[in-house]
C-alpha cells in the first residue's frame, strides 16, 4: 500500500485539515449574523411574554408592542428629535476632529505650546461635563451652541490625545532619513508625522464618535430641561416625566441605533484607509 | 578609469576624518581620535565589538552628530545629495509601496515622482525588484526589504553610503546572497561605502580596507588592507587567502577585545 493511497484526499490538492478550516470558517461567518439575530428575537419574545403573562402596567415595563406602537404613531415627534441630536453629534465630532488635530499639531511643532496648553485640555477633559453644562448654559445665550460645546469637550480629547501620540510615535531611523536628505518641517510633517499619526488618529476618532454622542445626550438632558426642548434625550427625559414609557423606550432606542450607526461609520472610515498597510487591518493566515 | 578600480594608494581623497572625539554626557567617551581617509571607490568596514563608536563614527559622519573635537572635511564640501545612508532595519515607510518608499529621497528635493520614474526603476532593477514596484513592506521578506532600503539609498547616485550593519538581522544565506549583491551594485554605480559590521567574514569578503576598533573607549586598533582583486564571487569565501585574511582580522579583532577586557 503506497503512502498516497493513505492519505485521504478527497478534492485535489485540499487536505481534510484544510477541509475542515473551510467548513468552520462557513459556519463562523454565518453565525456571526445569525446568533445576535437569534439573540435579539428570543429576547424581544420574552420581554413581550414577561409583560403579557405578568400583566405588567405600561406605565412600569411597556411591552415590545406598545413600544413599537410608539416608534410608528410618534414618528413625526421623534425623527426632528433625532435630526437634532444628529446635528449635535455630527456637528461637534467635526469640531472636535479640528481642534484636536490642530492642538495636537502645534503640540508636537512647539514644545512651549505644548508646556502650556497641555494641563489645560487635561483639566477640560477631566471635569465632568455634566457640571460644566449648567455653566455654558447661563453665559452661552443659544442652547443648541451650549449644548454643541458641551459635545465638544467631551469628543475632542481623545482626538488630541492620540494624534499627539501618533505625531510622536514616527520610526526613530526614519527621522534620521528625513535630517539627511535635509527634509523641511512641513516635508516632516507631511510625509513622516501624519502618516505615523493616521492610524492613533481613527483610534481616537472612534471613541471620540461615541463620545460625541454621549456628550450631546448629556447637554441634552441638562440643558434641554429649561423647556428648550432639543433633541431625542430631551424628548426621552420629557416622555420619563410624561409616564409615557412607550415613547421613552422608543427615544431610547434610536439613541442607541444612532452609536451603532456612528461606530459603524468610524469602522469603515478605519478600514478604508488602513487596509492596505497597517498591521491592525490584516488579515493572518489560518486565522 | 573609475576610482574603484585604481589601487588604493592612488585613488582621489573624498572624505578626510581628522582626529574626531565624541564625549557624551561630559564624561562618556564613546569614540577616541578618529583619524580616516576616505578616498573615492574605498570600500571600507569599521569593525569591532559592540561599544567600541563603530555606530557612532558612522553617525558622525552623516551629519547626525557633531563631533565634540576634531574635523570631518569633504573634499570640494558637501552637497545635499552626496549621501546615502542604510540601517539595521529597512527603516521603511509602510504606508507608502516600494517605488514611493525609493522615491522619498527626490521627494524631499521638490522632485515628482513621473520626473524620477526611469532613476527609480533603474535603482529597483539593480537590486532585483522592479517586479515589486507595487507591492507594500509588509508583502516582502526581510531580505527584500533591505534591498529597497538599499535601493533608496544609491538611488540618487551619492558620492558615500553609509551602511550600519544592514544585514545583522538577515539569516546567513540571506546575508551572503545581499554581500554578492552588493559588492556587484556597487561595481555597477562606482560609489563608496563605509560598512559598519561585527563580522569578520563578511568585513572580509566585502571591503579593500578594514578598520578594527576596540571598545571603552571607542578607537581604532588597526588598519588592513585586503589586496584581493574585486569582482569577488562566491568562490572568493573558500579561498586560501580569504582564510588568511579572516585569520587576520581576527587576530586584529581579538586583540581588541583583550585589550579591552
């Protein structure tokens, strides 16, 4: 009996081992989708039979019916909401990828900015927002403006933190390269400290998107509750005082539809332009 | 006639390195009175044991460092483009693909990349790549990467190169098949190269000169000089007098670890 008779190869020049990686990974990509769906029906099940067979008060536990009642009859009240919100989030991520990305460059081309101002954005960063918004609210005459600020404190840091970081980070020898061939301060910046910078800089933009809004859920509920009603958390806290729980649950959950969608958003951003060299967006062998 | 191929006593003065001290920190001192001659088509390996300023001579002699005493002198001065350099690493940029990464040193000229294309596919030639153009770092091997961090470095013709052991971390076979490269690259382009090893072997087989050098502190214990004709070949590393020109340099080598210990 010859050894090639023994191995038992059934599709020319694929193992059973490499057989066997094929059929897992199938079932992985399936069940990445399936199992959360499945997750998400059989939870939304059994809230629904907890509040029908418990016969829970809406008023405490509304049931996924009357929540979804309330998403569809109060649609016209929640999508401006969400349009608000949206704008807060969006508006202030956008200010805080500015001001952090500039910070964080006239921190890495003078030290003596850096000395100076540095505290200081630690400082901004590690007062708690939710005591500061009281405050923007009083001197700030426009709420969206107040409520826009309070975002932005809280998204710009870990933009200013890791763009700094990563405008540092450059390879040490290339540094070397670029003093040889006699590369200008921009030159630097251009083609060494930036791209080193990208990869620290969408990791920042990350949670930077989620704290966005957070930041603007925060404003909302602070300032939005001197009766200028904003966005979807200031219509969420009046639903709380309403008892109307249908729409608190409804506002709740595209609160939350909107950070999946903004994480969403970064990931891909991330993706996009780190697929092609950087260590983060490849893909191994066997894995 | 190119000023490699004249022999050693005759070839014109390139690089005149006089009595050059470098102290750190007011009292560490890591190279002691370095005095060289570098003369154009020189091949020349600084060798020795680890702390004896063989890195440090070569940093000097970019421009990196000043030196605390002493003078490096170009002949005829220097100019932004009369240097080269390669490192332990590739030292490439991952985001950029091959070509762009050989382009960096034009680019820092002011120089786009269609106005270089033919200097820089000419250089990816020489070193055997110009199939990888297009292809990022992390698609090649160790020893790929090292031949664009060379490529890069003799792409704008420089009158030196400065390599600081650039194939340390390479496995033997690897490393052998980059020093036969070389020694042919730079038969091709006519350069000079100052090499920085702790290999006997390999200072051996590459250059006409070898500087051992000897550690705290940091200074020059001899000179040889290794008469064999170039174009070396593999059948150079089983020669007799290779054997007794490694015998040499070791002996020069052990010497300067003795004197040290």
């Amino acid at each position: 009996m010859s050894i090639a008779e023994e191995a038992p190869v059934t599709i020319a020049g694929v193992d059973v081992e490499e057989q066997a990686r094929a059929r897992r990974d199938r079932i992985h990509r399936i069940a990445k989708w399936t199992l959360p769906s499945l997750v998400m029906v059989l939870s939304i099940l059994a809230w629904h039979l907890y509040v029908t067979i418990g016969e829970i008060p809406h008023y405490i536990l509304p049931g996924p019916v009357r929540v979804a009642q309330s998403l569809v009859e109060d649609w016209a009240l929640l999508w401006p909401a969400m349009m608000i919100t949206s704008r807060l989030t969006i508006l202030a991520l956008l200010m805080a990828i500015v001001g952090g990305v500039v910070l964080a460059v006239a921190f890495t081309q003078s030290k003596w900015a850096e000395m100076s101002f540095f505290p200081y954005a630690v400082i901004l960063q590690v007062t708690p927002v939710i005591a500061i918004a009281p405050l923007l609210q009083i001197y700030v005459e426009s709420a969206f403006v107040a409520a826009l600020l309070c975002a932005w404190i809280v998204a710009f840091f870990p933009i200013l933190s890791n763009t700094t970081i990563g405008l540092k980070s450059a390879d040490h020898n290339l540094q070397d390269l670029f003093t040889i061939y006699g590369a200008t301060r921009w030159q630097r910046l251009r083609y060494l400290a930036a791209p080193s910078a990208l990869p620290f800089f969408l990791g920042g933009l990350k949670i930077a998107g989620g704290l966005a809004l957070i930041g603007a859920v925060v404003a909302e509920f602070v300032i939005g509750r001197a009766g200028t009603g904003l966005g979807l958390a200031s219509t969420l806290l009046e639903a709380s005082y309403r008892f109307n729980f249908g729409r608190l649950y409804a506002a709740l959950i595209l609160i939350s539809l909107m950070g999946v969608v903004i994480f969403a958003i970064m990931s891909l951003i991330s993706h996009l332009a780190l697929r092609s060299w950087h260590e983060s967006a490849l893909k191994r062998e066997g894995q | 006639m190119p000023p490699q191929d004249l022999p050693l006593g005759q070839r014109p003065r390139l690089l005149d390195v006089s009595h050059v001290e470098k102290t750190f920190n007011g009292d560490v001192v890591a190279l002691k009175d370095l005095s060289l001659e570098v003369n154009e088509g020189d091949f020349i390996s600084l060798l020795g044991p680890s702390g004896c300023g063989k890195s440090t001579a070569l940093r000097l002699i970019s421009g990196l460092m000043h030196p605390t005493s002493g003078r490096i002198n170009w002949s005829g001065g220097q100019g932004a483009d009369d240097l080269g350099i390669v490192f332990q690493e590739p030292t490439l940029m991952p985001w950029a693909t091959v070509a762009e990464n050989v382009w960096l040193p034009f680019r820092l000229r002011g120089q786009s990349y269609v106005s270089v294309r033919d200097e820089i596919l000419e250089a990816l030639k020489l070193v055997g790549l110009d199939k990888f153009q297009n292809a990022y770092p992390r698609e090649l091997s160790g020893g790929m990467k090292m031949r664009v961090a060379i490529a890069r470095a003799m792409v704008t013709h420089p009158r030196l190169i400065l390599m600081d052991e650039p194939f340390a971390a390479l496995d033997e076979i690897t490393r052998f098949k980059l020093n036969n490269d070389l020694l042919e690259l730079k038969a091709k382009i006519g350069c000079t190269v100052i090499f920085v090893t702790h290999s006997v072997f390999e200072s051996v087989f590459l250059s006409d000169r070898i500087i051992v050098m000897a550690a705290r502190p940091g200074r020059v214990i001899r000179e040889l000089h290794v008469d064999a004709p170039y174009p070396r070949h593999e059948d150079f590393r089983t020669s007799a007098e290779y054997a007794a020109f490694t015998r040499q340099a070791s002996e020069a080598l052990h010497d300067a670890m003795g004197e040290a210990a």
